[in-house]
C-alpha cells in the first residue's frame, strides 16, 4: 500500500520553509496573501458561471476585487466578523506600505 504524500510538508522540504505562526506576520504580508486567496474566489466563481472570453473574465474580477469592491463587501459582513477577526482587520488597516 503507498503512502499518501502531504504536499505541504513536500513542499516545505523542498523550499526549505519551516513553519510560522501566521499571528506573528506583518498585516502587510497577511494582504499580500489574502489578497491572492481572494481573486483566487472571486476567479472560481466568475469561470464557475460559464465559459467567457479571457478579457471579460478579466475585467468582471478586477471590478469586483479592488479596494473599493473590498471595502464594500468588510461593509457587508462586519457584524458577522469575531472579535478576533475585527482585531486582524484593525491591524490590517492602519499598516502602511513604503
């Protein structure tokens, strides 16, 4: 019987990562990464409504993902968020890029 291979661990191996507690990375780093996670959703769901030509898939995801479109939608779940998450978004809002 094979074993089953955990990729991440793979991949950590491989790139020589070791692994980080998220709560100790920059609000700046977290955005960078969340940001990604997020086209990555809004991508999914554009594709998952049918099959369009690349230029449109293109400017339906850059509406929906830019920071106006993101600041509506913290607008839209703000009461539903931990006090945790508040707290994350807080950090993330007052961190500044130079």
């Amino acid at each position: 019987m094979e074993k089953s291979v955990n990729l991440k661990e793979k991949f950590m191996d491989e790139f020589g990562l070791v692994e980080q507690d998220i709560r100790t990375y920059s609000p700046l780093t977290l955005a960078y990464i969340g940001d990604a996670v997020y086209e990555m959703i809004v991508r999914t769901i554009l594709v998952e409504r049918g099959n369009a030509p690349v230029n449109v898939l293109h400017k339906h995801a850059s509406k929906l993902v830019k920071a106006e479109a993101q600041a509506d939608a913290y607008h839209r779940i703000k009461e539903l968020l931990t006090e945790e998450e508040m707290s994350v978004f807080r950090r993330g809002r007052n961190a500044k890029s130079y």
